[in-house]
C-alpha cells in the first residue's frame, strides 16, 4: 500500500522534511570524510616494526601445490604470444612483471614464471605468500628484484594484513621475504610501487591510507619499519627514472594532483604535494558497465582512477576508463610532475567499449595502452594499441587484436585490472597481459610482448 495513504498529509511532509534533511546531511558527512581523506599528512602518523615471512616460496615442498599453466608461445612478427594462467573465474585480476630474464604471471589464484621466451617454468598458490587476493606486481630495475602485494581479507585475526612480497634477487623461483603489514580497515582497491629508495602501498578504506617502506630493508630481509600517512595521495607511481622520490598520482573532477615521498634529514619519509593542475577534462566520469554479444548481462569496465602509473623520462604516464557518450573508452596522458598535461589521447568508438586499461612506456618514450574490448556483436577481447615517442602528440598506432573472447561471462565482476610492463631487463620492450573469455565465459589470460629493441 503507498505510504501517502497510510500517513496523514501533514505526518507525511513533516516526515520527508526530516528525511530531507537527513539525506542533506549524510551529503555533508560524506563530503567532509572525502575533505578528510584528500588531506595528505607531512609527517608519518604513525610507525610500527614488522618481521619477514622467509621462504622460498617456489621451491616449498607440499604446501603450496604446483600449478602448471602451458605457455604455448607463438610469434608473428615483433610480436610474442602465450598463454597466461587459465584458472579465472570472472575475478581474474590478471598482472605482470619482467626481469631477470623471467616473465611473472599472477592472478587471484596464484603466481607463475616464465622464461621470456614463454615458456612455463614454475607456479604455485598465493599460500605460498601468506595468501590473500588482488596482486599487483612490479619489477624494480634499480634493485633487481621482485615486488607484489596480496591482500587478506579473511585472516582469523582480522587484521587483514596486506602481504608485501619482495624476492631477494631478480630470480623470483628463489628466495623471498614477505611482511604481512596490518591494514584492519582497508578495502578492496590497494595499489603498491617502488622507486629506488621506497616502497609504497595505498588503499581504500580508514583514515590511514597510505604506508611506505624502505626497500634496502625489504630486499635484506630484515625487520622492517612501516611508516603510516593520514590521508590518500592516489595511485602509486612505478619509478622507471633512478631517482629515489617515490610520486602518486590522484584523478579529481577538475584536477591532477601528485604527491611524492621524500627523505627528511632523519632519513625517514615525508610526504609532500607537488602540484594540483586543472585537466579541463571534457570526460573524465566513470566508465558505465558494458554489453556483451548473446546476453543482457553487462560487464565492469573498469575505473576512473589509474590502476597503474609510470615515471619515466621525468613524466608521469597513466592511462585511465571514463564514460564517453555513454560508452566506456580509454584515456591515456604524459603528465608533468605537478599534474600539467604534456600530451592526452583517447581510445573510444560509439560503436563498441574499450575497457580495464593499462599502461606501459619505455626508455625512448615509446608506449604501450593495454585494454579489452566488448560490445554487443562481441565478446570480452585482449587488445593494445601502441605509439612510437616520434609519433604525432596524442596518437596511438591502430588498435591489435590479441585473440578474441569465444563467450559472455554471467555476471558483472570482471578482474579488476590489467597489466601492463616495461621490459625490467633492457627497458625497451613492452609487455602486456590482458584477460578474454574462453568457451564457458571464464577468465584466461594472454601475454604479450611487443619487441622494440
């Protein structure tokens, strides 16, 4: 029955100015919590000590159980292809990180090496690395060594500890050292990087939203100090560039803004804003889900916040999913380090959707946009497309099909992210893994690597 028949005329307006001003200030509280989280603090708020995990985790005999995913690599041109993990549901989270002459493969159900080549070396579970979901996984040039985070809802202490993974050399089939790092109130999202001097973590949820830690005391394997900021700075930036501040990156409705780690005179971190510059953006809302062929069931298409960054070449790179015109489309930018634009572009078609997009760029400034694409004549489908630096500003090369989806997945979560690499050993090639659909609408995995030696 309508409530406007059960309540008296003046009961009921007396009861939607109530719930007027309710709803006027739950806005107000949730516009002041996000006031509060924009605002970065200096100083750490606070620091604790955490002991490493030692292990070699690929190596462990009978507790975490191999999984063996074939490469089937295949070339046709400067292009190599393989298989990447097959195990997907429609979380599959896929990333990727090269160095050492090994490819590093992770989704949610696990880590797998392969040669460059290729070729399937070793696989074993995320309980190899004190479990959790969502791995980001990165590659330090400047260390030689292997970095990634798992994220551990569930843990029997509710802690949810966010697990930060780094191997001791860059062979991640040896030794490695896991922190398990308490994150109580934080909530699916985490981002992590490096530069040569730090290591950084953000994610959503609580007021402390950022932690840094030093990497020469990660990669030794010594207890380390985890330094914990109020506040949320944005994506983490991977520091191509041999310097030792660690930049985030932050997408607002008007504005980039960047922050950075620095080094204070005790040695330890502070965190300081670089700049806040308005884009001007003419799309920048989030992206709207997206169809797929043969079925009414839409599909996630990703985020309007960076879910990778790069410095490289003394710019910030990032590559980001926005609605335009209804569909959703890949934006990508060369930003200067205070947030001003060096040159934008834009993938988007008002007849198909480009989403989950990544981002690569190497040492000549060449780049790499990672994506899938869906619509309704078409199943979820890897694709890049790609710009050599001497190429027109803001243009990227025709878009390459890296296979096509054979079915619709049953439901809207599809893996958070892609992933997308520079090559960590020569810092030219250019290397992506994308997600597609096979014949059930499961999450497989392709890898490429596009070779611009």
């Amino acid at each position: 029955m309508p409530l406007k028949s059960i309540m008296p005329v003046c009961t009921f307006a007396i009861f939607l100015i109530a719930l007027g001003a309710y709803v006027t200030d739950l806005h107000a509280g949730q516009q002041r919590n996000r006031r509060r989280s924009a605002e970065i603090s200096r100083e750490p708020a606070r620091t604790e000590t955490v002991s490493p995990i030692h292990s070699d985790s690929f190596n462990r005999n009978g507790t975490a159980a191999e999984r063996r995913m074939e490469g089937r690599p295949r070339v046709d041109g400067d292009l190599l292809l393989f298989d990447g993990a097959d195990d997907g549901n429609r979380q599959v989270d896929p990333q990727i990180a090269v160095g050492g002459g090994h490819v590093l493969h992770a989704t949610n159900n696990g880590l797998v090496v392969y040669d460059r080549s290729g070729n399937f070396v070793q696989g074993v579970s995320q309980d190899a690395f004190n479990g959790g979901i969502d791995p980001k996984l990165f590659f330090d040039p400047h260390s030689r060594v292997f970095g990634f985070d798992l994220w551990n809802p569930w843990d029997q202490e509710k802690l949810k500890p966010v697990n930060i993974s780094i191997s001791e050399t860059d062979d991640p089939t040896g030794a490695w050292n896991t922190y398990p790092v308490p994150a109580p109130q934080a909530v699916d999202g985490g981002a992590i990087s490096f530069s040569r001097r730090w290591v950084g973590y953000t994610f959503p949820g609580g007021e402390e939203r950022l932690f840094v830690m030093k990497m020469e005391e990660l990669k030794a394997g010594q207890p380390a100090t985890v330094f914990h900021f109020q506040g949320f700075p944005g994506q983490p930036v991977a520091t191509q560039d041999p310097v030792d501040e660690l930049y985030f990156v932050n997408i607002t409705n008007r504005q980039f803004i960047v922050h950075r780690i620095v080094a204070a005179d005790s040695g330890n971190p502070q965190c300081e804003k670089v700049g806040a510059t308005d884009h001007g953006l003419e799309f920048v809302d989030y992206p709207p889900q997206s169809p797929q062929k043969g079925t009414g069931q839409k599909t996630a298409s990703g985020d309007r916040n960076p879910k990778n960054a790069v410095l490289q070449g003394g710019f910030i790179w990032i590559s980001h999913t926005v609605n335009c015109n209804g569909k959703a489309a890949v934006q990508w930018f060369q930003l200067k380090t205070d947030g001003s634009i060096v040159q934008q572009g834009r993938l988007g078609d008002p007849a198909t959707n480009y989403i989950q997009t990544s981002i690569a760029v190497n040492r000549n400034l060449d780049v790499l946009v990672g994506f899938q694409e869906t619509s309704e004549n078409m199943f979820i489908s890897p694709r890049f497309a790609w710009r050599r630096a001497h190429d027109p500003a803001g243009e990227l090369r025709p878009v390459v099909s890296l296979g096509e989806g054979q079915a619709a997945t049953d439901g809207t979560a599809w893996g958070d992210y892609s992933g997308s690499t520079v090559d960590g050993d020569n810092l030219l090639d250019l290397w992506t893994v994308q997600s597609i659909t096979d014949v059930e609408g499961k999450g497989d995995t392709v890898i490429a690597r596009l070779k611009l030696e």
